[in-house]
C-alpha cells in the first residue's frame, strides 16, 4: 500500500534528503537550484511567478521545477478566489479572477462553490500545480476584522458545509486542498504585517474549530496553522 511504498522511499533517503523534503518554501529565481541544492519538498507560486506569463510559459516552469525533483514536488498557490487570487489574476489563464466564497455563496450557494471549485481544480491541474492553499474555514461577519472579506460569512456549521462541498468537489481532482487558519483567526489583526495575540475566549475558540472537525471527520487531507499566539 502507499504507506510500505512511503517507508521504502524514506529508507533510501539521506538526512539531508529527509531533512528538505519537510519544506514548502517560496518560488523565486532561485528555486530550480535550491530543489536540487536543499532537496526540497515543495514551492508555494505567489502572484508574481504568474504574472503576465501564458499558459504554456508556466507549464514549462512548473515542468523544469519537477524534472529537477528526485521526487514529485508539492506545487501549493493561495487561489481562493476574491481578493486574494494567485493563478486567475492572469487574463492569461482565465477571462477575469475567480469570486470570493462569501459572493459565490451569495449568488448561487453550495451548488455555485461547487462549480466554482470544480473548475478551479481544473485550471490548477492544468497548469501542473497539485495543493490549493484554500478554503478558509474563518468564522467573521464583522466587517472590521481583517479575515472579514476572506471567510465566507456563515455560521461554524455552514462554514463547515462550506468545507465538507470543497473537499467532495475535489475528490479524485489531483489538487490536495489545505484547510486555514487552525484554530480560527477571529477579529485578530492581519499577522502577515505583525504578531497579533488571541483574545477570543476559549467558548469562541471552540466555535471556531466547528469547521475543522466538521471537515476532518470527512477526509480532510492538510491543515494550515495560523500565526496567532495566544496570552
């Protein structure tokens, strides 16, 4: 099974093999060089590795970083949809970027995100990108947090719906989706700019997490853990 087949590989891997294979790190100009260098085990492609580029200028890229890989790379992108978009910011790629969770849902609900994610995977797949760094499982619906536009507005459960459609959708799709940001970011300030500590109590916390059970009890493949601390 995949599990023997997993060890076997292991046990023919230096330390330094084993050692890089746990990292995911950014795409630059670099990377061909650090695959082979670092033996790394994957690349997250933010915007400007697509930008202005055709599709088959980047099926070339995404071909020459695996045939520098002893074995097959994680290739992640953030595509979400809304306003944070890696892929479909490219008119290249697609006519215009896709929608945000929160106005799909709007518009057509869980049958829109479906569709929506469907035709997401295939762009992804198509390119040769395997790991999609969405859905944000966040729980906000005030306007002044900063996760606000970014979450898709609903109640734990129906966030945790909203999870259960992504994963179903993508069954079988070759793209792996990471659920974010464990254990949820609240009214939390953006991290990416600055620490930020957790205030929630531990019963908004738990409500929180809804999602992520919800989820994880139906297959949910990878986790992204947020940046937050907690006092």
């Amino acid at each position: 099974d995949n599990l023997e087949k997993a060890k076997k590989l292991v046990n023919t891997m230096s330390l330094e093999e084993m050692v890089g294979s746990l990292y995911t790190v950014h795409y630059n100009s670099s990377s061909l060089e650090n695959i082979k260098k670092y033996h790394l085990g994957g690349l997250v492609l933010f915007g400007d590795a697509f930008k202005n580029k055709t599709r088959e200028e980047i099926i070339t890229m995404v071909s020459n970083l695996q045939f520098q890989a002893k074995i097959p790379l994680f290739l992640a992108v953030d595509e979400e949809g809304g306003t944070v978009v890696r892929v479909s910011s490219n008119k290249n790629l697609r006519s215009s970027a896709f929608l945000s969770p929160r106005t799909l849902y709007q518009k057509g609900g869980l049958e829109l995100i479906k569709s929506d994610n469907i035709e997401k995977n295939e762009l992804l797949k198509s390119l040769g990108l395997n790991i999609n760094l969405a859905p944000v499982l966040d729980i906000s619906n005030d306007k002044s947090n900063y996760i606000y536009s970014r979450s898709i507005g609903l109640s734990p459960t129906l966030t945790g719906e909203f999870a259960i459609n992504i994963i179903e959708s993508s069954k079988d799709s070759g793209i792996t989706n990471v659920l974010k940001h464990y254990p949820g970011y609240g009214k939390n300030k953006d991290t990416h700019k600055g620490s930020s500590i957790d205030t929630r109590t531990i019963e908004e916390i738990e409500e929180g997490l809804i999602p992520f059970k919800m989820a994880i009890d139906k297959g949910a493949e990878a986790i992204m853990i947020s940046q937050i601390g907690r006092a």
